[in-house]
C-alpha cells in the first residue's frame, strides 16, 4: 500500500485543527470531501485516526504516532522538488545553515577547494526552525545546536563549547572571573524552550520572555529582564555596551553537530561533512578571543 500524500496533508491540517470545519477551509474543499478523504486514509491505513463525538475531534494512538511521522515525510517530498528544481536549471549549489557563533569558513574553505563548480551559500538559522530548514530542502547542511528534534535528521557532533552567563552591565557579579551556578540560583532566566533543556542543574524561573535569537537576548538582558547563557563564541561575534559576558563553568557545555536530513543522499553533501568534520576544531578555535586576535589565514574576520 502506497501512502497518499494529498491524504497526509489533509490529515496533518485536521489534526492541527481538530476541527473538520476549519480544516477545509484552510484546504479550501468541502467538508463532506475532506471527511471521505480521512475515512479513505483510516481504510487505507486499517487503523483510526480520530475519535468525533459531540464534544469535538481527537486524535487516537494511532493518529498522534502518524501526525510524528508526517512532518518529516512531507518536509522531504518539498526538499524533492526543490531539488528536482535545481538540478532542471543547471545549479551546483549547496546552501548551508548555521546558528549564530558558529565560523563556518573553514570547512567552506576546505569544501571549495574539491568543489570549485559548486557555490556555497549560507544563511543563519536560529533554535526553532533548524530542523524544519533541514528537512524541506531549505537548507542542506545545518551547523546546528543541541536540543533538536533528530526525526528524520542524521546528527553528526563535532564539539563541545562552554557556557558564559549573560549578565546586565551592571549586575552585581559583572565584574567576577568567573560565576557557579550556586551563585545565580534564583535569577531569573531568558529561555528560548522547555525548561527541562536547561543546561542547569536546577530549572531557573522563567523570566516570563520568549527570545529567538541572540540579538533579542541581549536585548532582554540588558534591559534586566533576565539572564541568560550563551554559548562562549557570543562574547566573540555579539556584542552589547550594556551587557557583560562572565564564564560559568559549571555549566553542562553547549554542543554543536552537523545536521543532514536522514533522505538525503549526496556525494556533495557528504564531502561538505567530511569537510566540516576534519575542520571541527579550527571552528571551535573561532570562539577564542585569543585566537580571533592570532589571525591568519585559515582564522580570520570572514570568519
């Protein structure tokens, strides 16, 4: 049995909308249409997807597994035809994503030198869409951080970069060496997630402001809202006259990976990560004051 992915998208828009209604309006069909349609796919599937009664539309076990499932699947049919695209017009181009403080010149270096023909673009991606980025063809390539939703994604770490504490200018640990954990307990926190994703030991109390980003952390911050952690390469690459930048090493490290979406199969996607894995610890380099300052020529500002 075939899935048909009209079918999956019908019912990947009921399930965000438990509501027949309001999905096909969304859809744009009539709802005797999109109901047939959803009993076909429960036929086809030879399982039930939602339960409907008077008090509304649920999903089953069965539908809450395939609603998991769905997003990767239909994010890879989309990176097939941008693909197909591509291909159909002639371009040798790999587009790469990174998260901010991540120097992605050296293994674009390193990749460029075995693929002249090929140009590499890249574009900054930010927690809550890299992996959807990955999985519809956006990008190809994803320098990412953890957490991520690893569905339909082949992880690669590449390295470990510790932790600095964000703090307002003037804080009253801006001026330390260095801060424990025990010493911010009870500080308010800018998170960008679950809570449980704190590399702390203890969840900090949510300042109560969702951020995306690094500029809008730093933004929050030094309006004392909150503090936060970064990774240490922000006090590289970010900056901000009323914020400073203490190590707290007690914290869990930040981790960087490589992220692929697991359909895709390409040689030059593959020499891109064998490029990023075998430049992994000049990249982490790029996160030392000391050795932004050093230069040369593999380390540099394009960096």
């Amino acid at each position: 049995m075939d899935l048909d992915l009209r079918k999956l998208r019908y019912f990947v828009t009921v399930a965000d909308q438990l509501h027949f209604g309001r999905a096909a309006d969304e859809l744009h069909i009539a709802q005797p249409v999109l109901s047939r349609q959803i009993r076909a796919l429960e036929q086809d599937l030879g399982v039930s997807l939602f339960t409907r009664d008077r008090h509304g539309v649920e999903l089953t076990d069965a539908g809450r597994q395939l609603l998991s499932d769905a997003g990767p699947l239909l994010a890879s049919t989309q990176a097939v035809r941008r693909r197909v695209s591509a291909a159909a017009g002639g371009e040798r181009r790999l587009m790469v994503g990174f998260r901010a403080g991540i120097a992605v010149t050296p293994a674009v270096r390193a990749f460029e030198d075995r693929h002249p023909d090929v140009v590499v673009d890249l574009q900054r991606i930010e927690e809550d869409d890299q992996a959807a980025l990955l999985l519809d063809g956006r990008i190809d390539v994803g320098y990412v951080r953890l957490p991520i939703d690893e569905a339909g994604l082949r992880v690669t770490p590449l390295y470990a970069e510790p932790r600095v504490a964000v703090l307002p200018a003037g804080h009253r640990f801006a001026g330390k060496d260095e801060v424990t954990e025990a010493d911010l307990a009870g500080e308010r926190l800018l998170w960008h997630g679950d809570p449980s994703t704190q590399p702390t030991k203890r969840p900090l109390p949510d300042a109560g402001y969702p951020v995306r980003g690094v500029d809008e952390t730093l933004e929050h911050v030094a309006a004392g809202r909150g503090i936060a952690f970064l990774a240490r390469s922000a006090s590289v690459f970010s900056s901000h006259p009323e914020v400073v930048y203490v190590p707290i090493p007690d914290l869990a490290p930040d981790q960087v990976c490589l992220a692929v979406a697991a359909s895709r199969t390409s040689p030059v996607v593959d020499d891109f990560v064998t490029a990023a894995r075998s430049t992994a610890e000049i990249t982490a380099e790029c996160g030392n004051y000391e050795m932004w300052q050093r230069g040369g020529d593999t380390v540099s500002r394009r960096a």
